[in-house]
C-alpha cells in the first residue's frame, strides 16, 4: 500500500512516497533556507510562489526515485494545517487535483501529528501509548499519544516556541537564519556555566512553557555589553542560552512521562535535530528508566514521509476526506 505524503506547510516543499506506512521509498524534500536566508526568516509570499514553482518537479524526482508511476498510489496524505496558509494551499490545491484526476483517495494531515509519526519511519516496531516532546519552529507541546491518531496535550508554550527563540537570539546575537542549527554549532564550542540565564519553570506541577523571557533575558546581556564596550563571546552565549531552555523542556518531559506513568517517550520537531537536546535526553531518559525515540535530523525537521505515515493511520481508522478539504493556519492537535 504505497501512500503519497505531500507537505508545503512552511519554507520546505517536500513530496515522499512510503510503503505501508513504514518505509520510506522516497523522500524528496526541497528548501528554499537559501532563498529566505537574505530576509533573516521566512517571507510568506515568497514561500507561497516557490512551492508553485517547485511543486510539480518535486513529485516528478519523488516518482522517479522511488521508481513508481502514479498509477502505483494508493492514497494521498497532504499537510492541511497549522502552518503559513499562503503556503499550505499549494499544496492542497496540488493533493486535490491530482485527488480528482487520477481517482485516489485524500486525506488532509495535522502538521504536528506528521512530526510525531516520524517515529513510526525511524522504529519499525513503535505502536502507541506513548508520551511525546513536539518542539518545532511553531510549536513547543508535550503529549500524549494514546493511539495513532489521538493525543491529549498535557502542556505547551504560553508565548514564543522553542524554534522560535533560537531563531530570535540567533538574529541577535548575528548568527544569521536558520538560527537552530548555527547555534547548536556555536554551543559547541562554549561554555553552558559561563553566563546565567534563569530558568522559567512556571506553576508547579505545570508543564507549560514560556521562552520569550529567555528571549530578554539574552537581549538585555547583550545590550549591557555592548554599552561597556565588551565584546559578545557567542559560544559561551549560544552554549549559556540553550541549556537555559534544555534544563526546563528536559525537567518537564521527565516528569511528564514518569507522572503519566509511560515508559516510552518519542521527540519530534525540527528542534528536536538539535545535538544538545538529543544527548542530554538521552541522559535523562537512561537515568530515569525510560526509553527515548529520536527520529534523525533529517526525519525531525519537515518532510513529506512523515505525512504519509499519518495519512496512512489516519485514512485505516477515518476513511478519505472529499475534494473539498480546506487548509487551516491553525489547526489543533
Ligand atoms: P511547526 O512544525 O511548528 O509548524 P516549522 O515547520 O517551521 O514549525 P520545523 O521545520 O519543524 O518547524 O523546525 C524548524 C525549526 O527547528 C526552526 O526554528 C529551526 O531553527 C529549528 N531547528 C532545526 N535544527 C535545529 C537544531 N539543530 N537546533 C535547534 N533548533 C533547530
Ligand atoms: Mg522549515
Ligand atoms: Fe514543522
């Protein structure tokens, strides 16, 4: 059963085709981080009209790799929401016709639950319960995945995302777009002690976010800094500012997953490619008697086999949506 997963939800237009769910036969996924690079952060517009541009060429290569013909799909799973509504509509304009041309069932996927069912790409054997930290660009929640298409959001941020906080400080501290990825590189090479931050752990019992004070917090340093004619050390800042979210988003997952009662805990999110976050999960995760599924990087940020594998869950339990399935900028889990 060969399920065409097609994901224009952002700044990547991906296209992958996935056998059974599981297997990714291919996974063509095309940024346009050169094109929004220039603009410091995504301009909408310009993502809309390249997704145009790229769409079809897109499917051709995602055809072509996987060594199929149209005619081989059973089922088309595309991103209907959350995202830049500009964006998702080419999309689901490009689901819809080929839907209607060729006779093949649709259905339209929750962004987030895509990253979740990354997992299901990377394990073979992974079935939920479980738990799940979902940490992306637009998004910071931990869940509860109680079966393949349920989950009960048990927190998430109340301002900035986590992706997003290290977008805004990379800007700041004149790391350029993305900002993820150069700051995971540039904590390498620093401190995590050498400035504090504080850490913002809200109520008790609480396993809401906030990051935008994180977010100040650095800003404040770095004006103060520059007023003493000091010069900004971005390693040590890079390093101090992500083990300020890290402690927190860790501290939170951990104690989620141990109140919940689970034994099992996924990530998911483009956030979640991060090399720090992986490692110091991992050592949560083993002191704690858990076991931590991480997809890799390039399953974490956005593609299309990770809608295909919702689609394919999502179409076993609901059936096909009609031709006149619409894109949502906000679409709950
Ligand atoms: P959402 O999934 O919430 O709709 P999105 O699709 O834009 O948002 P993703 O593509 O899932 O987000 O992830 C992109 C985000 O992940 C960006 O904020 C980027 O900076 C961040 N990111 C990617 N790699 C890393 C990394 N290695 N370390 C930290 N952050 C990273
Ligand atoms: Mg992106
Ligand atoms: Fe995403």
């Amino acid at each position: 059963f060969i399920t065409m997963g097609i994901e224009s939800s952002c700044d990547e237009t991906s296209i992958a085709l996935v056998a059974d769910g599981r297997h990714i036969l291919s996974d063509v996924i095309s940024s346009q981080i050169s094109i929004h690079t220039k603009f410091g952060g995504v301009v909408p517009e310009i993502a809309s009209r390249h997704h145009l541009q790229n769409i079809n060429r897109v499917m051709e290569r995602a055809l072509e790799e996987a060594d199929i013909t149209l005619d081989e799909v059973d089922l088309i799973g595309v991103t209907n929401g959350p995202g830049l509504i500009g964006a998702l509509v080419i999309g689901v304009a490009a689901a819809k016709a080929l839907s209607f041309a060729r006779d093949i069932p649709l259905v339209g996927v929750n962004h987030m639950h895509g990253h979740v069912s990354a997992n299901y790409l990377q394990y073979e054997d992974l079935e939920p319960p479980f738990m799940a930290l979902i940490i992306s660009g637009g998004h910071t929640n931990i869940v509860e995945v109680t079966d393949y298409n349920t989950c009960t959001v048990l927190g998430g941020t109340r301002d900035d995302a986590a992706g997003e906080a290290y977008d805004k400080v990379a800007r700041v501290i004149g790391l350029g777009y993305p900002g993820g990825p150069k700051m995971d590189r540039a904590a390498r090479e620093g401190n995590p002690d050498a400035i504090h931050f504080k850490r913002v752990y809200l109520e008790k019992g609480s396993y809401d976010f906030s990051f935008s004070g994180i977010k100040t917090q650095v800003l404040n340093y770095v004006n103060q800094e520059r007023q003493k004619g000091r010069e900004i050390n971005v390693p040590d800042l890079a390093a101090s500012f992500q083990q300020a979210l890290l402690d927190v988003i860790i501290q939170k997952t951990i104690a989620a997953v141990q109140e919940r009662g689970e034994k099992r805990v996924v990530m998911a999110g483009g956030v979640s490619a991060n090399s720090h976050l992986r490692e110091q999960m991992q050592a949560a995760c083993d002191a704690n008697g858990i076991r931590l599924y991480r997809p890799d990087p390039v399953l974490c940020t956005d593609n299309g086999a990770m809608i295909a594998a919702a689609a394919y869950y999502k179409y076993q339990k609901k059936g096909p949506d009609g031709l006149d399935l619409d894109a949502y900028a906000n679409l709950p889990l």
